[in-house]
C-alpha cells in the first residue's frame, strides 16, 4: 500500500510531535512510531529544560556554561541560537497546557508565572525548568494530546521505518552533478501487526528516532533507541558527525531488576553526594564543582573509583536532606526506589555509569535540514553543533524544541514555494526471492554480541587496541547480518539488528579517528585535549558505489 502525505514525520518524542503539530497547520501530516506514541526517550527524561528564566541567570551565562561542557566543539552560533530561543519554546509549552512547577510565593496579578528552576551538573546558576521529577512525561502528556484531536495529523503505531526512499535530481536540474546531491521523498515502513511494507511518500521527511543506547549492554534508554534514523539517513547518504561522543550518565540504579531506571542529575542539584562503599565522599578528588561537575567527569570518577575498589557499585546519598522535601522533589523516583527496596530518604542509591546520550548524529544545519534535500533532522538524532563533545545536562529537550521549531518553519516555507517539483512514481518494496526467518538465534546473539564488545571496547575508557578489536568483530557481524538481510523477509527485530550493527561500526570508526582525549571521548594512549589538530568535528559520509 502507498500513503500520500506533505509531511512524513518518522519518530514521536519532543522533536518529531512539535514539528508535526507546527507543519500540521499548512499540510497532511503522518506520524511514524515503532511502539505506541508516548514509548519515547523523551517520556523517561526526568530532569527537566534548562533555559533562562532568572533575575541571577543570563543568556551568557548559559551559553558559557553550553560551551565549557562541550570542551571546545560547541558551534558559537547554535548554542546562541538555542538558549536565546529557549525562553519562548517554554512558554510555549505552558499555553498548550504543560505544568511545570511554580516557585511557591505569591504572584503579582498580570505578571508572567514564575517557573522554579532546579540545578544541575555543569550549571553555574538555577536554571532547570521541571515537572517534578516526570518533565519528559509532562510534555509528552501534552503534545499526544494534541496531535490526537488534530484532523490533519495521522498517527501509524507499531510501525518501523526501514529505509529512507531518494531519487536523484540529475533529471530536474538537466545537468550532472555530484553523487549525494538527492532528494528524500518518503520511506518504506514496517507494519508490526500485519506483517506488510507500506511505501509512504512525503514531500518533507523529518527524522526525529531518538539515539542509539542500545547498542551499549548497559543503558538508561529504552528498547527503541537502536540508532534507526541514524542509520538510515547514512545509507541514504547523508553526512554523520561526532558519534565517538557517547555520554554515559553517571548514576543509573543498581539492581537485578531495575534495569534501565535512571537517578536524575537533579538530585545531586539538590544536594546528593556520591559515596564509595565505605561511605566517603569522592568527587572532591576528580573536580572542583565535585559532585556537580560535568557528566562525562563524573562517569570517569565513578569508572575508576569501581576499578580501584573491585566493588559493583558506588552511592548516592540525598538522605541528609528532609524527608518530605524528597518525596515533593522527586516522587518518581522515591517510589521507584522503594518498589526495590532502597528508602532514599533513610539511606544511599546504589548507582553506576549507564549509556545514556548520542552528542553526535546526522549532520545538520541551524533549521535542521540535511546533506539531502527535504531531509530534515531533530532531536537526539541529529548533530546540530550544540552539545560539541560533551552535553550539558537538560540541554536536550531545549535543543528538539527549538530545532523542532525552526524546522518546521523552513518546511513549511518550502512547500509553500511551489519549489517542489511532483515526485516519480515510487518502487514498491520488493521481497522476491525471500522466505521466512528460521534461524531468530542469529539476530539474538548478534545483538548481545554487539552490546558486550561496544560496552568493553567502546565505552567510557577506551584505548587503541580495543577499538581495533571492537572493529574486527563489527566489520565480520556486519557482513554477517548484510548476507542473512537480503534473505529473508523483513522484521522490525532484523531491522533494529542491521541498524544496530551499523551504528555500533560508525561509533568505532569515529574513535579510531580522534587521536586525543576530549569531553566523552578519553583514549588512555591519548590522554590529553590537541586542539592544534583536533579542534574539529569528525564527520563520515557513505561512499557512493556507482
């Protein structure tokens, strides 16, 4: 079956139901969503936004503290853009009906409500904008339910992208030109539920899939974060950036059953300290901001801090604070805790690094658009030049509301140009030849494979020798999957599989590359920061085969 619509938006967390609710307004929309609507990354972020809404705080102060973070590869004129532009994302938000926490005092009557903000890691000023300790749910909350009662919005649950669909633009333009100057004009689409490919045809395509956790064996992210729009926008052509940049939050609960439960930055912002297993504070001895220093300084104390003592895990410690103040700041995870045994408010939280944010991803440009035309990227899927080498924290959400927002609006201006010329008729997805898998053992045991080496080699110490065996296995896994994929017929797990391997190889490749250590990226053969040769992103583009 073939679907007709202005705008295909793949991905529904901030990014993807922002630009959709915004471009809904002059054109069809499709939604393209792996589970339900609301499964995203963005319905677990549980800190908050950080933007400027303080007498104390400025839009300098933000963007200094954005760029000592990003540890010298933070693009100037993003990161200006992004926190100046924040303020009127949130307000946003609060007139579409999102409750964000108000400070207690009395308001003056006709003045603007006033947010209170939360501090955390890197952050020299409060600045955090939240929802409790559930912002991410909040503003989830809000956009589904607004995309839900929008006639020109069409929601595809349980539906997977597969491939991204471009066509050359040799025959408009009538002259030759380079290999990778294409158009997007749709995907092909995995329905979960029946089992059929569908080719849906858009005019304007927006990646918003989220980043690519799960290729790490521990991870704060959800099963969906497999690194698809990644993937597919670097097999369609376009350029990738800055994929050695992992970050891996510091503090993820430790617990047999626990999982993926993460224990917010905002909780060492209100006080919480990091313990070893005899009960000393260690921080002091890795930063001068200690327990509030940047993310990847944290993962790397607490990584070697867990080396040095055999242990399985180290602490955090709030429970100095009061006990009702806890459970108003964070009731989410009060009670998640407690579901596992741990009373935050009478003891610490067992706690470990976890893979947690993708800084970099599909190159874009400042609305979000791509190497390829009517391609456009956003969220964690994209590399904007905002975060550089590092993320500060509750940058993130900021970062897809503004970007969501200026995409939208060079989308629109370009459908409206009359510019776009009609598309050729699109191939069906082809499936001849194909059988059914009986061998779903390959997939599981590629996969965990994949996340073990890219956990031991790949992760938050690395070292030339590990990256080269981490590549070895990607390459002979790679080709593994590329044989058995063009076998046999299509499922979302082979689909997150092939994507998975793809962006596992793309991380490695980019380490090998950076021949120092500098915000996420630490080579114990290159210790230090080279800004002479270093000081760049480091970009990867699909060579073209003729």
């Amino acid at each position: 079956m073939e679907y007709n619509f202005d705008f295909l938006v793949i991905g529904s967390g901030v990014g993807g139901l922002t630009f959709a609710l915004k471009a809904a307004q002059y054109g069809t929309v499709a939604i393209i969503t792996k589970k339900e609507i609301a499964d995203t990354s963005t319905a677990a972020a549980q800190g908050g936004v950080a933007s400027v809404f303080s007498t104390l705080d400025s839009f300098d102060l933000h963007i200094q503290d954005t760029h000592a973070a990003g540890d010298g590869l933070c693009d100037e004129e993003v990161v200006e853009m992004v926190v100046k532009g924040g303020p009127d994302r949130i307000r946003e938000l609060i007139d579409m009906g999102v409750q964000f926490n108000l400070r207690q005092e009395q308001e003056e009557p006709g003045k603007e409500p006033k947010l209170s903000l939360g501090r955390e890691g890197g952050h020299s000023r409060q600045r955090i904008v939240h929802a409790q300790d559930m912002t991410g749910r909040e503003i989830e909350r809000v956009l589904v339910e607004n995309v839900r009662g929008h006639e020109r919005i069409t929601v595809f649950e349980n539906h997977i992208a597969i491939d991204l669909i471009t066509y050359s633009m040799r025959m408009k333009r009538g002259i030759v030109v380079t290999s990778h100057e294409e158009a997007c004009c749709g995907a092909y689409v995995l329905d979960n539920v029946n089992n059929q490919v569908h080719t849906f045809a858009g005019k304007i395509t927006l990646l918003a899939t989220g980043g690519a956790g799960k290729v790490y064996l521990y991870t704060s992210n959800p099963d969906i974060a497999t690194g698809d729009g990644i993937a597919m926008a670097y097999r369609a052509g376009a350029r990738v950036a800055n994929l050695e940049f992992v970050q891996f939050h510091p503090t993820c609960m430790y617990h047999p059953d626990a999982k993926n439960f993460l224990i917010s930055e905002a909780v060492r912002g209100e006080g919480a300290v990091l313990l070893d297993s005899q009960g000393n504070a260690f921080m002091g001895k890795y930063d001068p901001q200690k327990d509030l220093a940047c993310r990847d300084v944290v993962a790397r104390a607490i990584d070697t801090e867990l080396k040095k003592s055999g242990d399985d895990s180290v602490f955090l410690d709030i429970s100095h604070k009061d006990a009702g103040f806890i459970k108003e700041r964070f009731p989410n995870i009060y009670e998640k805790c407690l579901s596992f045994g741990v009373d935050m408010t009478k003891g610490p939280i067992p706690v470990v690094p976890a893979a947690h944010y993708m800084c970099g991803g599909v190159a874009t440009d400042l609305d979000g658009r791509t190497d390829i035309a009517r391609l456009y990227v956003v969220g964690e899927t994209a590399c904007t030049g905002l975060h550089g080498a590092n993320r500060l924290a509750s940058n993130s959400l900021l970062e897809a509301l503004v970007y969501a927002d200026r995409a939208s609006k060079r989308a629109v201006a370009e459908l409206e140009s009359g510019a776009l010329s009609p598309y050729p008729d699109l191939p069906k997805w082809d499936e001849v030849g194909t059988t059914d898998s009986d061998e779903a053992i390959m997939v599981t045991a590629n996969w965990d494979e994949i996340r073990r080496f890219m956990w031991n080699y790949v992760g938050i110490v690395r070292s030339n020798k590990r990256l080269q065996r981490a590549q070895n296995r990607a390459e002979n896994i790679a080709q593994e999957i590329n044989e058995y994929y063009w076998d046999f017929k299509i499922t979302s797990d082979l689909v997150e599989l092939r994507n998975l391997a793809l962006v596992a190889k793309l991380i490695i490749r980019c380490a090998l590359r950076r021949l120092e250590s500098r915000g996420l990226h630490y080579n114990i053969e290159y210790p230090n920061k080279n800004d002479e040769r270093w000081k760049k992103n480091t970009v990867l583009r699909r060579p073209f085969v003729n």
